[in-house]
C-alpha cells in the first residue's frame, strides 16, 4: 500500500553524479523522472484572454512573480482579459509545514506539489482595495533541499492589475519565494 507517486532525495556526489534515493511504497515497476533545474526564475506563458486558452502570446523566465502592473500593459498587445501561467519548482530551506501568500488583482490558482492550494481564478477584486490576498498551507511540511513543483495561474479582467508570491514557515520570514526553473526532463 501507499502512493503510487512519490519524492526523491538527491545528493550532489561528484562532477556530474548523484545520488537519488527513496523508499518504494510496494512492490513493482517504477519509473524514474528526472529533471534539471536551474535558479533564475519561474517560466511564464502570457495569453491574450482570462482563460489560458491558445497558444500564448508571450513566453518568457519571470525571476520571481512580484508584478504590480497597475495600469501599464501586461502583454505586447494589452492590460485586460490576460491570464498568465508560471510553472517550476520551489526549493524549501526547512523541513517544515508552508503558507502560501498571494496578493493579486484579480483571480488566481495556486498548485504546490500537483496539489490545488487556492482557486480563486473567478475572483474579480473591485480596483479600490488595490489586491487581495489569499492564504494557503501546505497539508503537510515540505522537504529541505527537496524541489517541489509548483504552478500558479493568473486572471485579470480590467482595471489594476497585480501579482506577487510569498511564503513563511515556522523558521522562514515572510518572503518573495525563491524559484527555479526546469531544463530538461528525462524518463529512466
């Protein structure tokens, strides 16, 4: 018994080599998914509609999600009725339970782990109170040094428009969360 998905621990051993390890829930076949990941940024895909449909109309590495547009364009070709998907990995410095903090102006989806945290993707935030921000806890602690996959979808409608990422725990301050990005995947 147990998950038919799980995490690896992977140590730096040498030039090029490491080591994976972790404890197989039963007895079977696994396969083994491996994937480089580089500091630099969350990769982002900008559509021109609120409903990430079609290709994007822009693609592109955002270091950190910390946007408050306000009034400027989000996209080569507008401000309103964008949606916006970043996707990478977050690298916890604790093995500790997370809170997830998004301000945004208007609707987001939040996913750590492949896990929907929040899904305020309908909201619609009135431009007086600027963002709003939406709290989440990861349902159990996050692994030291472990990547952790992470998704965050974005909707703005009309008028102001802002988007920033934050996290704590239990011994991390509340701060703009630290991304990479993946390069390359490889099944073995």
């Amino acid at each position: 018994s147990g998950p038919e998905t799980l995490a690896a621990d992977v140590v730096h051993d040498a030039l090029g080599l490491y080591t994976a390890s972790y404890t197989t829930p039963r007895v079977g076949t696994y396969e083994l998914d491996v994937a480089e990941a580089h500091i630099g940024g969350l990769s982002a895909e900008y559509y021109t509609n609120r409903w990430l449909f079609g290709d994007p109309t822009l693609s592109r590495v955002d270091p950190a999600v910390d946007f408050d547009w306000g009034d400027d364009i989000i996209t080569p070709t507008g401000r309103d009725y964008i949606s916006v998907r970043w996707s990478g990995y977050v690298q916890p410095a604790f093995t500790e339970v997370y809170t997830f903090h998004v301000l945004a102006n208007d609707g987001i989806r939040l996913w750590i782990d492949n896990e929907l945290l929040i899904d305020q993707f309908e909201a619609n935030v009135d431009d007086d109170d600027a963002f709003a921000e939406y709290v989440a806890v990861t349902p159990s602690a996050l692994v030291a040094g472990r990547l952790a996959d992470i998704k965050m979808e974005y909707r703005e409608s009309t008028g102001l428009a802002s988007a920033k990422l934050f996290w704590s725990s239990p011994s991390q301050p509340y701060m703009l969360v630290q991304i990479g990005r993946a390069s390359c995947r490889e099944r073995v």
